[in-house]
C-alpha cells in the first residue's frame, strides 16, 4: 500500500515536474543572453505573484520527487532500509521544502 | 578454442579446456564435449537441448543465455569461451544452480492458476480477442527458465525482489478473466519487492529467449496497483 | 543499450538531489545576489552550471521514457525512446552551451 502512493506520488510529481523543468530551462536559457544580475533579475521577479505561485508549485513537486527517488537509490546502492532511512528521507523533504520556500519568497515577493 | 568453465560452488575458479571447434556448434555442444571427453565430474543441466524446455540456461561471456540456443560464432571473442552457472542464483555445483528462490517468488507473488469455480458451474468464457487476454496471451509463454532473473540488476541488489518472470506471471493471472481473487494478488506483488522495485533497466525483456516483456508486465502491475489503492481495494 | 540510460538518469538524479538545496540556498540570499553572480562568473562554475542543467535534461529525458513505459506501454520501442531521452539532453545542453 505505501509504496504504491510513493509511487503515484512519484510520477505524479514527475509529469508536474516535467512542466516546470520545461518553463524553467527556457526562461533561464533566455534570461542568461547578455550577462546577469541581480538588479536585472530582481527588477523582473520582485512582486510577480504569478511565477511566485509558479514556483511554489515547482519547490512543492521537488520537495516530494527528490526523496522518494533518493529512496531507491539508498536502498540499492547503500543497503540503506527500514525507519531511519524514512526518517532520513522526510526529514530531507523537509529540508528542500524550507530553504526552497526561503528562495522563493525572496526573489519573488 | 579455449573455453573457460565455472568450477566449485558459489566460490570456486575457471578451469580451462581446449575444445575442438566445428561450424554450427552450440555451446551445450561444447559443454557436453567437455563432460563427455574431457572431465566426466562437470555438472550442468540440459533436457530437451532444442531451444524449448529452458534448462541449459547458464552465464555465456557474461550474459544469461539459453546454451542450446547459442551458437558459439555468434558469441565467441576471437577464439575464447566463458561459461558459468546463472547469476543471482546460488550455485550448487559447477554450472547448476538452485532454483527453488526463484520458484519461492513465483509463489510468493501468486502465481499461481485458483479460479473461482466448481465442476457444478458453468464454464467461465474467455473470448481471446478481448483486452484482456490478449494482454495474458502476450506473457504465458513463459517457461521458467530464469533467464531473465538473472539478468536482472534489481535482483542483485535487492535479494528479496520477487523478478521479473514471478512478475509477469502475476500479471497474466491479474488479466484472466477466470481469475477471483485479485485483490490479494495485488498486495502480493506491490512494495519494495515487488512491481515498485523495478526500474524499467529491462535487460529481463531485452534477454528473454521467448521475446516476453516483463517490463510490460510489471508496468502493468503498477497500474493495477495504483488503480486498486485509488479505490481502496489494496 | 536501456541499462544505460537507467544509469544516466540515476546518476544525475543523485547530482540534482545534492544540487538543489545549494540552489535554494543561493537563490535565498538573494540580497547578496551581485557578489554571488560575481563568483558564478569563473569558467569552472559556469562549466559546471553547464553540467547540471544537462544532468537536468537527460533526467528529463530518461524520465520521459519511464512515464512512456509505465504509463503508455511503448516497451517495444525502447530504442526509440532512448533515442528521445538523448535528444532531449543535447537539445537543452546545446541551447544552453550557445547562451552561455
């Protein structure tokens, strides 16, 4: 039963994934002609609600596909089962899901 | 030729043999040579030595092989030959393994046939042209021969995955129309030892000597599982 | 030939993992934003801003394919769908080359 919701959650998240990873590449490819900065970048994202939700989306997807990926990875390559390597993995999730949210607000609100 | 041979159990060494070699020569040919002429203590399985029963399957160069089935042009390098017994299994002697894990899983993910009829009930009708079916039809080919168990990847780092061939047996039943008990096979091969363990390598669908798809199957398996936990059938 | 682009897609999968909270980290200063851009500008970070985001797209990619697999039973065409995990790598990783 819970790996098959990991699972769902895992493609879900993936197809999500899919859509922002394909809007993100191509606004960076576009946004590094000519050089960056910061005046430059902020001046287009400080108070855009629209790709503040955007983003939310985007850290909230990866902040679930990245654990449950790692899942198998640790298992199959460092033997790593049972509660700690949850523990490990959500506590990781949680992680990416703070310091994600962090970088979101910052550049865009 | 040169050929290299597996000796001993799980631990052990090559032996080397000089073995003449002739056009159209299988390697259970050169096998049976060695046996025959040159070292009557090897042990290996063979039966039907046709291509049907799948018991010569062994480790040719590397790679999991129906031995009857291969010829030695196809896969010699230059003049040389290493055979050993199937991987991910234990060795009893020489090129034999033990089968039983292999069958254990089978059972463990419900392969097999129950049925939900008496001799008083009518015959349950299976149209072959039916979604169903056809997806059965695709995997019931299968003869056991653990070919692809012992190509798979997951298999070796994970000792307690069921495979590929227990895996696509499940899946034909899970499609069979004569089939009651769904549910409890579906718990049987959900989980990290089951369907969800799979990474799509399919080295099991690109080795298969029936040209099967395990990787359908499991695929399928995951769908159906999803589909289940959905309605609260898992 | 699948076994490959299994691996490609863990492995980066492994680098995305480990490079993404610098990523939110970095992003999160953003009031130090110029003097971080600053360092971005050495060739060895740009060569691996490069790296990542080409880790990016074959992750893409291969995980294109297993969606493809699972979900729309394309197993017979896996070369093909190798193929389209590749393409989809260079494609972004040439873009990406042209706009740095």
């Amino acid at each position: 039963m819970n790996q098959t919701i990991l699972w769902m959650a895992q493609r879900a998240t993936a197809a999500i994934l899919a859509v922002c990873v394909a809007v993100h590449l191509a606004t960076i490819v576009y946004a590094v002609q000519g050089g960056l900065s910061a005046a430059e970048i902020l001046g287009r994202t400080r108070g855009n609600a629209g790709w503040l939700a955007f983003y939310s989306v985007f850290v909230l997807a990866a902040a679930i596909h990245a654990p449950i990926g790692l899942r198998a990875v640790l298992g199959e390559w460092l033997h790593w089962r049972g509660a700690s390597r949850e523990v490990f993995l959500v506590l990781f999730s949680l992680l990416l899901l703070m310091i994600g949210m962090r970088a979101v607000l910052a550049v865009f609100s | 030729m040169k050929v290299r041979v597996w000796r001993g159990g799980t631990s052990g060494a090559f032996q080397a043999f000089d073995v003449p070699r002739y056009p159209s020569q299988t390697v259970l040919d050169v096998v049976t040579h060695i046996q025959r002429r040159l070292d009557p203590t090897l042990a290996y399985r063979f039966a039907c030595r046709v291509g049907m029963c799948g018991s010569c399957a062994m480790t040719v160069n590397g790679v999991a092989r129906w031995t009857c089935r291969t010829h030695v042009d196809k896969v010699a390098h230059g003049d040389s030959l290493e055979v050993s017994p199937l991987k991910n299994l234990p060795v009893i002697r020489d090129l034999v393994t033990d089968m039983r894990e292999f069958f254990d899983k089978w059972a463990r993910a419900k392969g097999q046939f129950k049925g939900g009829r008496t001799r008083n009930d009518d015959f349950e009708k299976v149209m072959p042209e039916t979604e169903g079916r056809r997806v059965a039809d695709a995997g019931i080919e299968c003869i056991g021969c653990a070919v692809c168990y012992s190509s798979c990847n997951v298999v070796a780092a994970n000792p307690a995955y069921l495979g590929p061939a227990a895996l696509n047996r499940a899946w034909t039943l899970v499609n069979d129309a004569r089939e009651k008990d769904n549910p409890e096979r579906l718990r049987a091969v959900a989980g990290d030892a089951g369907c969800h363990a799979c990474h799509t390598h399919m080295d099991c669908t690109e080795r298969c000597p029936k040209h099967l798809s395990p990787t359908a199957a499991i695929a399928g398996l995951k769908r159906a599982t999803a589909k289940a936990a959905l309605k609260g059938e898992l | 030939m699948s076994r490959w682009v299994a691996h490609v897609h863990r492995v980066s999968g492994i680098a995305l993992a480990i490079f993404l909270p610098l990523h939110f980290w970095a992003l999160g200063n953003a009031l130090q934003l110029d003097s971080f851009l600053a360092w971005t500008e050495q060739p060895l970070v740009k060569a691996g801003e490069w790296a990542i985001v080409v880790a990016l797209a074959a992750h893409l990619g291969g995980g294109l394919r297993v969606l493809a697999i699972e979900f729309l039973d394309w197993h017979e065409r896996q070369k093909s769908l190798v193929a389209l995990a590749a393409a989809v790598t260079f494609a972004v990783g040439l873009a990406l080359a042209l706009a740095l």
